[in-house]
C-alpha cells in the first residue's frame, strides 16, 4: 500500500531542518519512502491533498504516567500529594481494568493531540501494553518498581519479577517497547536501582526514573549521602548513554557537566513542574552541553493534559521568562524537543522523530483552516504559540491513519469513557477517604 500526501508544508525536522513549502511525502507500507518539493514524482494506491496543512512528524512524548486518567482533577492544589493521596489511594484502587480502560482512554487523547510515541511508567503495564497494541501507538513502556506495597505487589520491589515476565512476554513487537524503572532516587534503595539497571542492561533498554524533582529528595541525599541524586547515580555506575533522567529541576552546574559527560538524556516536564510551584529546569544548560533533552506531559493527574501544544507553550513562556531572554529557544527548536530531540533522548533517532525516508511513516498534519491558524509566515511559530490540539487534523503511526479530521479511526472514545467511568466506582469510593485534602 503506498499512501502519497501532497501539497503539504513539510517540517521534516531532519538536522538540516529542510522544509517543503509545497511538498509531497510518500508511504509505503510502515516506513516513509520519499519526501520532496512539488508534486510527487511516483504514483500511489491513494493521493491525498493536504491543501497547505503543515505535516511534521509524530510527536514524542518521553514521560507520562498514562494510566492515571482517573486522578485527573483530583487534589490539584494539595501540597505534597504524592505521598498523602497519590500513593497511598493508587495501591488500595488501581486495578489491571482501570489500567487498561484508562491508558486506551490516555491514547486515544495523546493521539488527537499528535502525540505518537509515549514512554510510560506505571503499575500492570501488562494492560498499558494491550491497550497500546489496540491503540496502534508506538510505546515505552516501564513497569515501575519501588520500595513499598503496591497495587500490583503485596512485597516491596515486586516490579522486579513482574517486569521480567512483562519484558519477555512482550520483546519483538514491532510498536511496544518493554522495560522495568525503578520510581525514582528516594524510592528505591541504592542496591534496588542497580538491580533495576542491571535487567535494563541485560534486556538492553533503557533506564529512566525521577530524578532530582522534589525538595525533600535533594535534602535527603545531601544528609544522607552529601551528594546530589545525580552524582549518586553517578557514584552507583547508573548515570549512562541509557539513561534518562525525568524533570531535572534541581541540577547543579556539576551535575549537568556529570550528566553531558555520562551521555545520560533528560524527560523536561515544564508542564507539570510549574503546576506544582517545583521550579524550572535547567535546560539551557542542558541544551548547550549537548545533553538530549525531550518534553514529557506526565501524567493526566500531574500534567494534566496529554497534549504536546501545551509544553511548547509553556516551555517558551517559562524558559524566556527565567531567562530573561525573548530570543531563546526558537519555535523550531521547541518543536524539536517534542520530535527529533525527544527522539534523541529516548534512543530512537534512527527509527522516528524526523520525516526522512527510511524512518517510520509516523506523520501529524495540522490544518491551518481554523480561525487561530491565519496568517502564517513561520509554520514553527504557528506550532507553538497558535496551535491547538483541535488543528491536528490526520494522524498517521506506522503508515497506518489513526485520525482522520480530527476523529480516531479505529478506536471509540464513548466507548472506551463509557468502560472505564463502570470501573471507576470503587475507585471513587475508596478516594473518599481522603476527600479533606482532595
Ligand atoms: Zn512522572
């Protein structure tokens, strides 16, 4: 099957940044075979005429917690909520159904906003993983592992011997990637986090987990260690090329040096990091030693939305905001952290993240119809600053169309809110008994 888009502005994100003002891009099968100016020089089994909509690649979102749909909205203003409801109300609650109900939900979401390569991390990934296989997105996919009781393991670390199983039910398919994460640096003990790394290396993947996100992390590994989570990292031999640190708010200069030197890679959650008051990341500093930087939403219940226009905007207001400086970070290089960079830091450069031939046919167009989308002289500019994620008119993942004029084609949303609101029932019960801070 060969698919030919023309027509269309092209931002192939490539590291010339080519762009095609009247451009064609071809698909055959999964994979892009041919990009260019003009009409296109091959026929196809379907032509479609993008009429000037911008075509960039499927966006990349390198660290959410997609199942969480049903704690959206809840205890957004609550001060420490992790460990006052979050944890505690995910270990009495979560079920494999709302896992798989609310991460189908999650995706069908991302993929209206663009978004078609996600890395996760959660609890039963096993059903985040079915939902992804139905959902045709492109996942990473991190079964969590911690040093506490939770809803998938009545023992601490359980996620270990789950996510063995998880890994070698799931290797070889062709869109989902598997893999264990340890939660984070203060929630694994030291020998955990390199038993987690070490099946990250056996099953060569990557290894991600929270890092130098929270105050009381920061004051801990300097009492207990005097240390920063990074150099701690560092000081166990698990700050890698396969690494990859998510918000990073807290780096000293030392440890972006550590972190460029090591080859390890950033999840940037502007997002979710300034909703809770936690700072602003570094990533200036990040950017010009060369460490890949991607922008993760996070979860629906910290980031709220899945939706990649959000991060652009925000990352541009806050990143020029700290910096006091309007003329940092373009607008191509903001869309850049949420394709090719993204891609970079999640080690799939070769495969996704720009549109060039050979790489994977995972394409977004954005109509620029609408009311908010004239005039525009800068398609980069229009991507961050005017677009919403109701401009997202096609979707494309592995060659196949998953929206088509904004409505997903192979997945029922009422449906799937439908499923997922008969299992929230006890869900919303047992929330109840923290409805004082909630
Ligand atoms: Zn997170």
């Amino acid at each position: 099957m060969r698919t030919i888009i023309e027509h269309a502005w092209v931002l192939t994100m490539d590291p010339q940044n080519t762009c095609y003002k009247d451009g064609y891009v071809i698909i055959e099968g999964s994979k892009i075979l041919k990009t260019g100016e003009g009409p296109s020089p091959l026929g196809g089994d379907r032509r479609i005429d993008a009429k000037g909509a911008i075509l960039m690649p499927g966006m990349v979102n390198v660290h959410t917690h997609v199942p969480m749909i049903p704690f959206r909205t809840m205890g957004d203003d609550c001060q420490d909520r992790l460990r006052r409801f979050l944890f505690p109300l995910e270990e009495m609650a979560v079920t494999p159904a709302l896992v798989y109900w609310g991460s189908l939900y999650g995706m069908a979401e991302m993929l209206l906003s663009g978004i078609t390569t996600f890395l996760d991390m959660y609890y039963f990934e096993d059903q985040a993983a079915e939902a992804c296989d139905k959902a045709g997105m492109r996942g990473i996919l991190g079964e969590t592992v911690i040093g506490q009781k939770t809803c998938d393991s009545a023992a601490p670390y359980g996620g270990l011997a789950y996510g063995e199983d998880f890994i070698q039910k799931w290797a070889g398919h062709p869109r989902i990637t598997p893999m264990v994460c340890p939660h984070a640096t203060n929630t694994s003990s030291p020998e955990y986090l390199q038993k987690t790394f070490a099946m990250c290396e056996k099953y060569d993947t990557l290894f991600t987990l929270h890092a130098s996100e929270m105050d009381y992390e920061m004051k801990e590994f300097a009492e207990n260690y005097h240390m920063t989570p990074t150099a701690f990292l560092d000081h166990l031999g698990i700050l890698t090329p396969r690494t990859l640190l998510a918000h990073c708010i807290h780096m000293t200069e030392a440890d972006l040096d550590l972190t460029a030197e090591r080859g390890a890679s950033v999840a940037h959650c502007i997002g979710s990091n300034t909703k809770a008051g936690k700072g602003v990341a570094p990533v200036k500093g990040m950017v010009s030693r060369g460490i890949p930087v991607g922008l993760g939403t996070d979860g629906p219940s910290s980031g709220n939305t899945l939706s990649m226009f959000t991060q652009f905007r925000l990352f541009a207001s806050f990143h020029k905001t700290a910096n006091h400086d309007r003329s940092l970070f373009a607008a191509k290089d903001i869309v850049r952290l949420g394709t090719s960079e993204a891609a970079r830091a999640i080690g799939m450069e070769r495969r996704i993240g720009s549109i060039e031939p050979g790489k994977e046919a995972d394409l977004v167009m954005v109509e620029r119809d609408s009311v908010n989308m004239f005039p525009c002289y800068n398609p980069f500019s229009a991507l961050v600053y005017s677009a919403e994620r109701s401009n997202v008119s096609r979707v494309w993942a592995a060659g196949e169309e998953l929206v088509r004029d904004g409505t997903l084609t192979q997945l029922d949303l009422e449906e799937i809110r439908g499923r997922l609101w008969e299992n929230m029932g006890d869900f919303i019960k047992k929330s109840q008994e923290f409805s004082s801070i909630i």
